[in-house]
C-alpha cells in the first residue's frame, strides 16, 4: 500500500454528539489521499460506536491513568503514515470541502507548521466568538514572527516531529511549545485563513475556568519569563467586558449576552492568573479534573436515534458543506 499524503488525527473523549459531524465533513473533502486516525482517551458514551459507521483507518487508546494532550498526539503521530498530520479536536467541524487542501497547500520546504481558522456557531459564548476572530483572523500569515497555533485544526510535517515529539508532562499548550521549538530549530509556522472549521465549546463555568488555569500552568513552563499578576487580572477582566458589551451590542446580541460576557471573562483571566501563580505542581488528581471534568458521559442512545443524528445532507453548490439534519 502506498504512503498516505496526509493521516488526519483525532483526540476524542466522550464526543458522541459531534464526532460524526467531523467525520462527515472529513471524508468530503476534496483531499482523498489520507488516512483517519482516532487517539480514545476513554470514551463510554457511544462516541467509537458512531466514529466506526464511517471507514476510519485505526483507532489507539491512551489509557485516562496516562491521559495528557502532548501523549495522545505522540500516539497518534506514532501510528500514523502520512506525510503530514492534521490535528482536529473531535468536537471540530470543517466548512469546507477543500478545508484540507488548504491547510496542505501551505507547505514549503522550510514550513513544518500549519494551522487553520476557528470560528464558533450559534452555540458559541459572545466573548470566545470575539477570542476566535483575535487569534484566527480573516488573512493568512506566510511566516508568522510568533509561535502562536492551534492544534484543533493544524498540521504539521511528520518528519520534524520525528526529531522533535510532543511534550507529554505539560497540561496544555503542547502545541505552543513544540511550535516554539521548532522555530528555534530554524522552522517556519504558516496560517492559511481559509482552512477554516468551527469549533464547538459548551463549557460551564468551571470548564472555562479549569482550561485556562491549565493552560496558564503549561504557559508558565514554556515561557519562564511571562507573568499575570491580580492587576493584570482585574484590568484585562474589565477592559474586555466593556469591549464585549459594546460589540455585542453593535451586532444584535446583547440581550442574549447580558450575563454570559462577564462570566466568561471572569472565568478566563480568574483561571490565568490563579495558573500563572501556583506554586505547587500540578497533583494527578488535579490533572484529572483538567482533562476529564465530566465522568459521566452522555446517556446511551438507541441505534434509531445514533442513525437519525447522523443523517447529513452535503450541498454542491458553493463548495460548502451544509450540515442540516434531514427533516424525518
């Protein structure tokens, strides 16, 4: 069998109600010559039973004992045969039906990074839809001068992982850290904005919390020198509320948002500062509330409604891929 050009990777725990979408638009896209790879970390909700409906390639489990989103990739990457390896979080969807070949095209000899733009849907909190359009804007970056990424929707040469893997002990940002190590290398990272997908967070208040006290202890690892103190807390919580609240209500959507907006701003700079400032290391009990803050999974479903959930209808029409349900 020849080599695949691309192996498309995805971290899954627990993602029933989106993993098929993915699925779906990944085996649409216009890039036939890959490989699927899914890296479980656990899953009890059906999520596997909905991924093998589509013909995946290979599935590898990472015991949650074992669990960190450097090791999974190094799974994932360990498994696969493709030149290149896309990351997608399964909680991911693509647009588009040339999301891939925009995200591969991107390469030149000197590139070994490539990562895509996120939006949110109309589940998506205001403020992380502004967080979107900040981090992932509607230009490409050719030679991007920081090693910023984002590894729900990127790619990256197989053969500079080789020399260069995933660190596994860090609790989040693991893509931050291997872009900038590459980059020290003398690597490049390219942002293609059409390579785009929405990204689906339905987070609590705790969850946005715990992900950004995660992150921050990881970001506190790679960059030695940064800090966030309680100032910087309180000026970027009040800064970015009063900036949501006007955008929010520019656009219509400041009934919906009354609450939300200080909430997630709170919880984000409250979790960033409480991670930039522990002192104590990261305990595995609290690793385990990080990466799996609920056990509980989703209820199982019959294979009548799995069926019915899964009933996509894809549109030739603007090469766009139109994920509205069947009406029954």
């Amino acid at each position: 069998m020849s080599r695949p050009r691309a192996s498309v990777i995805i971290r899954c725990y627990n993602e029933r109600e989106h993993i098929g979408r993915l699925l779906y638009g990944v085996y649409e896209q216009t890039v036939e010559d890959i490989e699927v790879l899914l890296v479980d970390s656990g899953s009890t909700d059906g999520t596997l039973e909905v991924a093998r409906q589509y013909p995946i390639d290979d599935v590898v489990y990472v015991s949650p004992d074992e669990f960190s989103f450097g090791r999974a990739l190094n799974y994932g990457v360990d498994t696969a045969d493709g030149e290149f390896c896309v990351f997608a979080s399964a909680h991911v969807y693509p647009t588009r039906k040339d999301w891939l070949e925009r995200l591969l095209e991107t390469f030149e000899e000197e590139i070994a990074l490539v990562y895509g733009k996120q939006r949110g849907d109309d589940r998506t909190k205001f403020p992380e839809k502004r967080v979107f359009r900040r981090w992932f804007p509607d230009h490409d970056i050719e030679r991007q001068a920081t090693p910023f990424c984002n590894n729900a929707n990127a790619a990256i040469r197989r053969s500079v992982w080789e020399d260069h893997r995933y660190d596994e002990s860090l609790p989040g940002l693991e893509d931050l850290d291997w872009a900038k190590r590459v980059r020290e290398d003398g690597w490049e990272i390219s942002y293609a904005s059409d390579a785009e997908i929405v990204h689906v967070h339905e987070e609590t208040a705790r969850q946005v919390y715990n992900r950004y006290r995660r992150e921050a202890i990881a970001h506190r690892e790679i960059m030695e020198d940064d800090s966030f103190t309680v100032l910087d807390c309180c000026r970027l919580f009040a800064s970015n509320t009063v900036a949501d609240y006007r955008a929010a209500l520019r656009e219509g959507e400041l009934p919906g948002s009354l609450l939300e907006i200080p909430r997630f701003r709170l919880m984000q700079f409250l979790g960033t500062w409480r991670g930039f400032n522990q002192e104590v290391p990261v305990s595995d009990r609290l690793r385990q509330r990080f990466f799996y803050p609920d056990t509980r999974g989703y209820p199982e479903g019959t294979e009548e409604e799995t069926d019915r959930d899964l009933r996509i209808d894809y549109s030739e029409r603007d090469g766009s891929i139109d994920y509205t349900p069947f009406e029954d």
